[in-house]
C-alpha cells in the first residue's frame, strides 16, 4: 500500500520561500515517480513537478522553473519540493503523487490521476 503525508505549506509573502515534504511509504522507492501537483481555487489542478526516483529524472512547470527545485532523499524517503521567490500566483493546495516511473512520463499525464496515489495535500498561500 502507497501512502503519502504532505508537510511544509503555510502563508509567506511575495517573494518568500518554503519547503514542501512528501513523506512517501512505498515498497521499492526507486520503482516509483513522485510528483507535486497544485490547485488553486476555482482553477484546475495543475503539474508542479517530478523526479523519477530510479534515475533522477526532473521536470517542471514553465512558470516555476529557476524557483522551485524537487529532490530526493532515498536515505529518509521523504521528496522535497524547495519553493523560492514566491508570487501569489503560487497559492493553492499542493499535492504529492506517487507513480510507477513506467508510467511517469510527463507532468500532464494522465496516469498519474488513473495509477497513481494521492496525499491530502498541504496549503500554500502567498501573500502580495
């Protein structure tokens, strides 16, 4: 069974920084993606982010690149999503998603809703 518990979010300013845990529980760490996803209200969800965790693989969304960096600790399992220069285009509900990396191939996929596993999400606001 794949759970995971998301951390880290809160209320920040314009121009501040935060780091996101996705605490992942999964039998083989490296057979799986892990990605970060967003909502924001009265919007659709939208991919943030992901690492293959078999080979480090990373992608981002266009709008957080040079700001948002994933990573991996396979030593503690947790994925971080390091969120720096925030703008209040950022708030939402960020999500951590767990997927078989066979099925990980890009951050609009949809195997991630039909194979993949879901947190509850953690808030995010951004303050102007």
């Amino acid at each position: 069974e794949v759970t995971l518990v998301e951390s880290g979010g809160g209320l920040v300013q314009t121009g501040g920084s935060l780091r996101l845990s996705c605490a992942a529980t999964v039998f083989t760490f490296e057979d799986y993606a892990i990605g970060w996803f967003r909502q924001a209200p009265g919007k659709e969800r939208e991919g943030v982010s992901y690492i293959k965790n078999n080979d480090g693989t990373t992608d981002y969304l266009d709008s957080v690149k040079g700001r948002f960096t994933i990573s991996s600790d396979h030593a503690k399992k947790p994925v971080y999503l390091e969120m720096n220069k925030l703008i209040p285009e950022d708030t939402g509900v960020y999500y951590c998603a767990a997927v078989s990396v066979i099925f990980a191939d890009g951050l609009t996929s949809s195997t991630w809703d039909s194979f993949g596993r879901w947190g509850q999400g953690t808030q995010v606001t951004v303050s102007s």
